[in-house]
C-alpha cells in the first residue's frame, strides 16, 4: 500500500529538526503497520500572550485501508509543552494506542463472528460497487461495497488480503464484513 507523509506548519517557521524528527516517528509506525495509506501531520504553535509562552499542537491524521485515526494534543495552561518535540512524540503515542486498540477490536470481531476467513481480492469493479475474493481454499466469494468496514472499498486493490465472514443463508458463497487486517 502506499504510505505517503504531508507535513504543515502552522503559526511558526518550519524546523529542520521537528521535521527529521517527525518523520522518524511516522517511519517507525509506517514499519509496523503496513495498512496505512496516508498520514497527515499538522504541527501548530498559539502564543499565550499573557504569559508570553508557546503551547504547541500537533495533529496527526492517518488514513488507513480499515478506517481513519486522529490523534490531537492540545495542551492547556496545566498541560503546556514547550517543545513541539514533545506533543509530536505524545500525539504519535496516542496514535499507537488508537492502533493497538483497533487491532484489539479487530481480533475480538474475528473470535466474536467465527469462522473468519482469509482471502485476497481478486477482481474489482468499482462502478458496480462490488468485488470477489478468492478464499483460501480456492473459492470466488462475491461481496458488495457496503459489506467493507469503515467504507474503505475505495483502498481494496487486487491482490490485498482481507479477512471476512461467508454469509451462511446464501445459496452461493457471499462475504460479509469485509476488511483488511491491521499489520
């Protein structure tokens, strides 16, 4: 999957050292989870001018192929950062534990709705809003647009592995909640 950064600055002058640093963070995450498509990084400073003191934001937004994560920090007059460092640390490690959970909730919704099958898409006809897997055991499963999780049909390509529940009423194999494992 593609897996492009966009970097912003907002209210202060772009840092060579913010931005080698941020990138090493959405590296190592990249590295982990091999499901995310995009990653959007705001990195905002709003003067306290009372106080004639920083407090940064950053925003990280990740664009996955099972959904989307949002990780803000703001920081208030009892939780101020003083480095943007340290928010783009603590935002990436909330981005971590969305992820973790995610993953969580993704293995007790296979556990939950067994049997839980594996397959890779193998055609796609995204005008007719459908698709058909190929099952591990050789089988062509038809599933519809709306039986992706987290409207994610846009990011399937062909050859992705999905992990999915056979409708049991259908005369032919049907999937039901579609959606690509978290790595």
């Amino acid at each position: 999957m593609t897996n492009a950064m966009t970097l912003k600055f907002n209210n202060m002058e772009p840092s060579q050292d913010i931005d080698e640093m941020i990138r090493e963070c959405h590296e190592e995450l990249a590295q982990r989870y091999s499901s995310i498509i995009h990653c959007r990084i705001t990195v905002d400073s709003r003067s306290q001018y009372q106080l004639c003191m920083h407090q940064y934001r950053v925003l990280v937004y990740l664009t996955l192929a099972s959904g989307r994560v949002i990780s803000s920090r703001e920081y208030h007059a009892r939780h101020r950062d003083k480095s943007p460092q340290i928010a783009a640390r603590k935002s990436f490690a909330q981005i971590e534990r969305q992820l973790i959970e995610m993953k969580k909730s993704q293995a007790s919704f296979t556990r939950q709705d067994s049997p839980a099958h594996h397959g890779y898409v193998a055609r796609l006809f995204p005008s007719m809003d459908y698709g058909i897997i190929e099952s591990t055991d050789g089988r062509s499963i038809y599933f519809q647009r709306d039986h992706v999780s987290h409207q994610s049909f846009d990011y399937l390509n062909e050859g992705d592995e999905v992990l999915f529940v056979e409708r049991p009423d259908a005369s032919r194999g049907q999937a039901m909640n579609v959606h690509i494992p978290l790595r």
